[in-house]
C-alpha cells in the first residue's frame, strides 16, 4: 500500500514540475489538471471522500475548462 | 521505511508548494503565474488533510448501523478544507478575468515588458 | 539570476517548513474538539455525515460567508468582463461534430439527475452542495461546447442564484425566531437517522447552496466564453 502511494506521490511532484517548465500554455494547463486528479486520488487514501469528490469536480473538471476557455481568448504560447 | 510510512504525505504536500512557490517567482508570463496559484491552493489543502489524518481510522461517515464512534478521522479540517477549495476557485475565475482584461488593454501578458505601459 | 535567487528563498522557506512539521506526528489524535463532533454530532443534528453536519450544522455561518464569497467573485467577474467587450475577430463558427450533438441531447438531462442526487443526499453520504453545484454547471459546459453560439438566458441564472441565497438567509432568520433563538439554528424535526427526511434544516440549506453554486459557475463560464463561440 505504501508503494502505490509512494508512487502516486512521485507522479503528482512529476506532473507539478512538468507545468513549471512547458512553453505550451495549454500543455501546462493539462498538467496541472493531472496534479489535481492525482491529489484527488490522495484525499481518498487519506480517508476524506468529500473533498476528494469536491477536488475532482471543482478542481480537475471546471478550473482547466475555464483555463482552456481563458487561453482561447489571449495568446497561446509563453513569449 | 518507517520514514516513508510518516512523512510521503508531508512530502507531496511541500513539493506541491515548493514548486507553485517557484513558478510565482521565476516566470513571467500572467497565465502561467496563474497556474502557479492554482498549484500552490492544492499543496496547502493536502497540508491540511493530512495533518488531520488518524492512523487506522476511517472516514467519518456512519454509514452501516454497526460502525463505532472510535477510530475516525478528524471531521474538522475536511470541513475547513471544503471551503478552502470553493474560494480558491472563485479566486482563480476572478483572476483569468482579469488577465483577460490586461490581455485586451496591454496587448501583452508578459509582466515584464508591460510595465513601462499605462494600465 | 532569477533562478538563483528564487531556489535560495526557497531553500530557506523549505527549511522552515520542515523544522516546523517535523515536530508534528503523523498519524496521532491532535485535537478534542474533533472527537467531540464524531460522538455527539448523530444526537445534535440528525445527519449521519458528521463532515455535513460539521459544515452546515456547527459551522454554519462559515459556510455562509464563503458562499457570500463565491457571489461576490462572481460578480466581479461579470464587471470586468463586460467593460472589456467581445474578443478578437474569430469569424466562422462550424458546429460541433456528431458524437458530441447527439451526446449532449442523451447526457444532459442526465447529469443534472445526478447533480441534484448528490447534493439532495448530503446529509447521508458523501456529496452535499458545492460538488453537486460543480456537477451541474459542468452539464452547462457540455452544452456550450456541443452548441457554439447557444447562450443560457443570464436573466434566468441570475434569478436562480439570487433566490437561492434569499432561501438560505430565510432559513437562518427563522432559526432565530422558531428554533432555539440563534442564528440558523434547527426549527425542523430531525427524524429518524438515514432516512432522505431527516436532519432538521440540512437537506434545505445544501440544496439552496447546490442550485446556487450551479448557476453560478454556469453564469462564470457563460461570461468568459466570448460573442462569437
């Protein structure tokens, strides 16, 4: 048990340093929704189902939809 | 071993806030500055909830007739941290819209090059 | 340049961190209050949720300034937003493709079915407002992206969100002259547990906040998207 957690651990660090370090704004957008299904998964470990149901929602569903919408209307690409 | 068992929860949650701390510092561009906030919100809730973690314990639900009250985790700070979740995404929204309008006025996000003009 | 200085401080902070959290057990009892919610919170309330009746029935006035929060974010989304205007020149709106009309028409009653079950049944499993509020603005979302160029009416949104809060304060104004004379106090029979009428005021005020919560986000998408789809 504590392997997979170890390993949910490294791929959520994974997904976070991969959003600091992408041009492609909208490639940075997706990664930080796999950082908030990852954390979601982690709330369930810990023992809390509400947040993680408000976490999965809320964070991995509508934040990147209004970030995508968002990046539609201004510039795509860093510089 | 033992280490990993106390302190892989405590790990993740700093590493998120590490590196949201580090997006907000280093880059430049408003929307990835954004991005950063968001992935920062996150750390500090999983802070939360595994500060409020009880080992053998389960979820504070009485969902089965036959379930004792020992032995839950701490209902508290899933309270506290459901609110912390709802308001940092009505931050995020009122954000990008605010992006949106410097987008439209500045004709660029970047932070750096946009200060020599008015706002 | 940058860089540097920006790992130094973080190295500092992180140092910080950890000197303070190390001092924290993992896994050990902290608190007594929680204890004292988990036992007591089935005779007080009548929700077998203890983090719903933690939310909605201890703290309830919490809960009313976030949701107090949430409006006025909202609000100043649609402020900004409207000062800047329609977006830059995208001509030509092609319509959806076939999977996502057809998915639409099947899938949204359906999701609105099951955002309306999650948060009318918070007060017996895990669920309550704010994810069933999220779950039927996402049905919205489905909507705008299968139809481009369809707009929900903001007058019909506005009017939900509104009543909606108005239900929540009535129902805290009359804890304070039906009940036990406290602000959102229960005046409701509490029932028999993990019945669906149970709970006293619960199952009121979280779908008050669940449809206020939906139209809401919904309006906050509606705003960001712009004239032309």
């Amino acid at each position: 048990m504590i392997i997979v957690v170890s390993l949910l651990v490294l791929a959520m660090l994974a997904a976070a340093v991969a959003a600091l370090v992408y041009r492609d704004l909208l490639s940075a957008v997706i990664a930080s929704c796999l950082v908030s299904l990852l954390a979601s998964i982690l709330f369930l470990f810990l023992q809390a189902p509400d947040v993680a149901m408000a976490e999965a929602s809320i964070g991995a569903a509508l934040v990147t939809a209004i970030f995508v919408i968002t990046i539609r209307r201004t510039k795509r690409y860093e510089e | 071993m033992s280490f990993l068992h106390d302190y892989v929860y405590y790990i993740g949650a700093f590493g998120l806030v590490a590196v949201g701390l580090l997006i907000l510092l280093v880059k430049r561009n408003l929307i990835k500055l954004i991005i950063g906030l968001s992935i920062l919100d996150t750390g500090v809730n999983m802070l939360l909830i595994s500060v409020g973690y009880i080992t053998g314990g389960t979820a504070p639900i009485f969902s089965r007739p036959g379930l004792s009250e020992g032995g839950m985790v701490d209902p508290v700070p899933q309270a506290l941290v459901l609110t912390a979740i709802v308001i940092g995404v009505a931050i995020l929204a009122l954000a990008l819209g605010l992006a949106v309008r410097f987008y439209k006025n500045c004709g660029t996000l970047d932070l750096r090059t946009a200060k020599e003009l008015k706002w | 340049m940058r860089l540097a200085v920006g790992l130094i401080l973080l190295a500092v902070i992180g140092v910080g961190i950890a000197v303070s959290l190390g001092g924290i057990p993992f896994g050990a009892p902290k608190t007594v209050i929680g204890d004292h919610y988990v036992d007591s919170a089935r005779d007080d309330t009548g929700a077998t949720n203890v983090v719903t009746s933690v939310v909605v029935g201890y703290r309830a006035f919490d809960t009313l300034g976030e949701v107090t929060v949430l409006f006025v974010a909202a609000l100043g989304l649609g402020a900004v937003l409207a000062a800047a205007g329609g977006g830059g020149g995208r001509s030509g709106v092609e319509p959806a493709s076939l999977i996502l009309r057809v998915g639409n028409a099947f899938l949204f009653p359906l999701i609105l079915l099951f955002g309306a079950y999650i948060f009318s049944h918070g007060h017996l499993t895990p669920g309550g407002g704010f994810q069933g509020g999220a779950i039927i603005a996402s049905a919205f979302l489905l909507v705008y992206l299968s139809s481009p160029g369809k707009r929900i009416s903001a007058t019909r949104a506005r009017a939900t969100e509104s009543l909606s809060g108005l239900v929540f304060v009535v129902v805290g104004l009359l804890g304070l002259t039906l009940g036990a004379h406290n602000f959102l106090a229960n005046f409701l029979p509490k029932g028999v547990p993990n019945t669906l009428f149970s709970a006293g005021i619960i199952p009121v005020v979280y779908c008050a906040i669940g449809l206020k919560v939906g139209s809401e986000l919904a309006g906050v998408v509606d705003g960001l998207m712009e004239e032309t789809g």
